[in-house]
C-alpha cells in the first residue's frame, strides 16, 4: 500500500507543484476540498468546511501524513481588520479541525507538517540573519505566524513529528510572486521598490516541494526551518536581475515608499521591509538546494515565455 499524503490548501500553487512530486515518488495525496472533485489513480478529493468544522471520515482514516498549507493569501487584499481576522482564523481553524478530528477517530500520524513564513521574524528591515533559534517580531506578521505555528505545536503534544516550513518569496513559472511583476517587466516598466535596500529572502518552488518531501521522509526533521536561500538578495538587486533577463538595464526611478502605502496601506510592508535568513538547520542534515543563484532560478521561471 502506498503512504497516503493529505494535504491542506492541495490546489493552490505549492499545493499543486507538491502533489506532483509526491506522486512521482511513489505517495497518493488526498487533497481537501469544499467541492467534490473526480479521483484519479493517485489523486483522491475529500470535501471539508472549516466554518462548520467538518470534514469526509475517510480523508482522515486513511492519511498517514498531513501537510498543512491552508490559509488566505497574505498578499491578496489590503489589511483591514476583518481581513487580518481572516489571515489568522483561516490557518488556526483549518488545523484545529484537522486536530480535533484525528482525536475524534483515534487517528495517530507518521507526520504533520506545516507551513509558515519568514514572517514570523517581523516586517522590519536590518542586516541580522534570522535563524530559528529567534524570538518571534510581535508586529501582524510575526504574530500570525506564532499562531500559525501555535496551531501546529497541539500536533507535537501528542506525540506527532510536526515540522514547520518558514517559508520565502516562492518563485515558480505561472504563478506565485513573479505573477505580478513579469507583466511589468516585460514592458520594460520595472523598477525597485522604496529604498530597494529591503531584503528579499527567496526559494525556487521546486525547492520548496523537495523541503516538504524530506520532512516526510526524514525522521530526523522537527521542529521549524527556514526555507529560503542565504544570500543578499535585495529589492533593487531582483529588480535588476529580471529586467537584465529581458534584455534591458532597469531605468525607471525607484517607486516612492509613500505611493506604495497609499496604494496598499498597512500591507505595504510586505514589499518595503524583508529580512536575511539563514537555511543552515536544513541544509545540516544534507538537504541541498537546486536553484542557489537568483539569477539561474528567475531565467528557468521565465524560460518558457
């Protein structure tokens, strides 16, 4: 019998490219969703409600991992109030439903693990390189991610192997971060951001998904990692980088912070602060990554344009 992967947020982007790969390395994936969908030979749709907290039986019964990647966009809409609600419940919800059930079925598991975000580390600025060892910032972003991970940790108590994901700017060819911008830069309009100085700790999706599948299969991994390349990469050195893939030197004057805060208030620091990481703990235990050079991964995000 094969592992059954169940996994949370299935048919977003990570969700997408993940199951792909646990497929072809010989997993099936249950994949939760709020509709019925056609099962294939591998691939197995189970319909929940986190509002109603309801969820298929046999979704859970038969999962011996869950992955979990549920959550609003982060990104998708100004930070009202409501919306910041909403950021932090549809996480907490999702893997208290998910929680509550197992204990409801008597349901142990191999593994849980969860994404999160180099959030967690705060939207500031400066030159220190965050490991997991750190306190988490108490601003929006580091708070939701202590609750993110919070939610995470009731796996943990009862004996479960949970591992947590801080993930970075997910780049990957039809969709994610560079969505967004390629239109903007193929018209040859790109431009930094701010000061441009703002770090942007980033990963390749295909090594995202690989990070998943080792947290899988590696007993060794608990606890949280970050998931992003140790590098300097800033705002003004990606803007440079993906202008000089199309074929321009980046001309246009850095986009003024307050234009960009009157356009998205208070989310705006999710484009004018950023934060140095560090992925030694995963890389310790021999994880390496594909993509390591900004430019080699924006040029293979791009190659099929």
């Amino acid at each position: 019998m094969k592992k059954n992967v169940l996994i949370t947020g299935g048919t977003g982007f990570v969700g997408r490219h993940l199951t792909d790969l646990l497929v072809a390395n010989g997993f099936s994936v249950s994949i939760l969703s709020r509709s019925k969908r056609a099962n294939t030979e591998n691939i197995f749709y189970y319909t929940w409600d986190v509002e109603k907290q309801f969820i298929e039986e046999e979704a859970i019964q038969k999962a011996d991992y869950v992955i979990h990647l549920a959550g609003a966009n982060i990104g998708e809409k100004r930070w009202t109030n409501k919306r910041k609600e909403e950021i932090v419940s549809s996480r907490e919800l999702s893997a208290q439903l998910i929680y509550n059930s197992l204990v409801k079925y008597n349901k142990n598991l191999e593994a849980f693990v969860s994404a999160s975000a180099v959030g967690i580390y705060g939207a500031m600025n400066g030159r220190a390189i965050c490991n997991e060892e750190m306190q988490p910032a108490n601003d929006f972003l580091g708070l939701t991610c202590q609750k993110w991970e919070a939610a995470a940790n009731q796996f943990e108590k009862q004996g479960i192997r949970t591992v947590k994901i801080r993930t970075g700017l997910v780049l990957g060819k039809e969709d994610g971060f560079l969505k967004k911008l390629v239109p903007i830069f193929k018209l040859r309009l790109g431009s930094a951001l701010g000061t441009g100085k703002q770090y942007m700790p980033w990963i390749h999706i295909d090594d995202l998904c690989r990070i998943y599948l080792e947290a899988l299969k590696n007993p060794l991994m608990k606890g949280a990692y970050n998931a992003a390349i140790t590098d300097d990469t800033t705002n003004e050195l990606f803007s440079k980088t993906l202008a000089k893939l199309y074929g321009y030197a980046m001309w246009l004057p850095n986009v003024p912070s307050f234009l960009i805060k009157i356009a998205l208030g208070e989310m705006a620091k999710l484009a004018l602060t950023g934060r140095r990481v560090s992925s030694k703990k995963i890389t310790k235990l021999g994880f390496r990554f594909q993509f390591q050079k900004l430019e080699e991964a924006l040029k293979y995000c791009i190659s099929d344009e």
